[in-house]
C-alpha cells in the first residue's frame, strides 16, 4: 500500500514539528501531511527538517489549515483527498492558550469563545471532515493531544503551581489562571472518548496523548522560560507520539496515555 499518510496539525512548532521529526527519524517511511496556519511558517519547518534528516525517504507535504475556518478545513480535505486518496493517521495536535489575553488582546468572551473554538470545536470538526479519508485506511488511527492540566483527579495537587490559590482579593494577579485552556482541553477529553464510541465498530484506534509538561512555547513564553518552570525539552514527545503511530500502544486504545502509563480523568 505504499508509505503511511499522515497529518499532523500545528505541525510547524513545538509538540507537533518534534512528532514530524521522530517519524522522519523513523525505520519505516511516511508521507506527513505537515499542517499550519501559516504557509511560511510550514515551509520553514520542512526545509529545517529536511536539513537534519537529508536521508529519511519520508515524504514531507504541506497543508494550510486553520482550524477556526470551515473553509480552510474544507479545503484541506479536498487537498488530501485529491494527493492521497485516505488518510492513515490524523494527529489533532494544533491547539493553543489564550487566558493571559482575556480583557487585554480581546475581551473575555472572545478569548473563551476562541479557546474553546481553536482547542475543541475545530479539532471537532476537522476530524469529521476528514474521517471518510481515514475510514479508506486498513489500519487507522487518531490522536488528540490533550494535557496534564485537564485532570479533573489532579487538581487537588498543590505541588503544581496551576492549582494553588491566589491571595485574597479582586482582580487576581495576571498569569494565576488557565482556566479556559484547562476546561478545554477536558472538554477534549470527551470528544475523544466520543470519537472512540462512535468509531468503534469501524476499527479505528483512537487515544489522547498528555505529553507532560515540555517547553514548547505556548501561551507566548519562550522554552527556556518554561524550563525554568521544570518544563522537559519538547522533543521527548515526538518518539512517544512515534511510538503510538506505530503500534506500541495499541493495548491502551481510548484512553489518555502518557509516556509512562495511563492519566487519570
């Protein structure tokens, strides 16, 4: 059947460009459907890579795709579909937080609209876009990257800073709170689960991924920045996410996986 096709969203930076990285690393060969907002910004990326990895017969296409727009979702299936044909693996990685900006970039319905709207209802909707390209897959499989912060069980552990209280008093401290990431990404946590309910009969493997806390960059920090905080490198996450792809995982279908086991809901 050829190579593996596979699109991996926000694909360009962080979690998503070391997953690119690790399957061009890899022994078997891919055609990963690099995916990103910015045509610039994936072309980049894939120069970068092919750059370290000059060898790797993997195969590296681009795919502009916002996840706020129906039509750039649209498109995107009619792109894969025209190229391909199926889709062997979707890795819904593309997400984002923006409750640092609530009453300063835009108010604070717009920046819960839109956390919801770029970590939920877009990834949402992108699957079912393209789930009759992955239905024509022999053996197909979908990601949701979730989080660590999403534990409703691990929200009582004040060794986090996300879960201890601020001082008393009104506005809280800027930067205190994640609550609509948080929220979000729990909400992701079911649509996955409903993803692998409605999908069970049609065999295929669905997961969530909760990577750990990697210096990636999001929310506008930098990675050294979220080092300082104990973050990991980023790149630990693309064998992992690797290693799902390929099979390693399979015994732990719908649930949250992490590199060293199960998350807790």
């Amino acid at each position: 059947m050829g190579p593996k096709i596979v699109l991996i969203t926000g694909a360009n930076t962080g979690i998503g460009f070391q997953v690119v990285r690790a399957l061009c690393n890899s022994e078997q060969t891919y055609s990963i459907i690099v995916g990103g907002r910015s045509p610039a910004k994936v072309q980049n990326a894939i120069s970068a890579i092919q750059s370290e990895f000059p060898k790797s017969q993997s195969q590296l296409v681009p795919l502009q795709i916002d996840l706020e727009s129906d039509d750039s979702i649209k498109r995107a299936y009619e792109d894969i579909n025209a190229k391909f044909g199926r889709l062997d693996a979707l890795v819904n990685n593309a997400g984002a937080l923006f409750d640092a900006q609530a009453n300063t970039t835009m108010t604070e319905r717009q920046m819960w609209a839109k956390t919801w709207d770029v970590n939920v209802t877009g990834t949402n909707l992108l699957t079912s876009v393209l789930m009759p390209l992955l239905l024509r897959s022999s053996d197909p499989r979908l990601l949701f990257i979730t989080s660590g912060a999403a534990r409703l069980a691990g929200t009582d552990d004040l060794r986090l800073p996300i879960n201890r209280s601020p001082p008393a008093g009104w506005p809280k401290p800027a930067g205190m709170t994640a609550t609509a990431y948080r929220s979000a990404k729990t909400g992701l946590n079911m649509v996955l689960r409903e993803w692998g309910r409605i999908l069970k009969n049609d065999g295929v493997k669905v997961w969530g991924i909760s990577p750990g806390f990697l210096a990636t960059g999001l929310a506008g920090t930098t990675p050294d920045e979220m080092k300082k905080n104990g973050a990991e490198d980023a790149d630990v996450a693309g064998p992992f996410i690797r290693s799902v792809l390929e099979g390693t995982r399979d015994g732990d279908v719908g649930r949250v996986i992490r590199r060293e086991g199960l998350q807790e809901w």
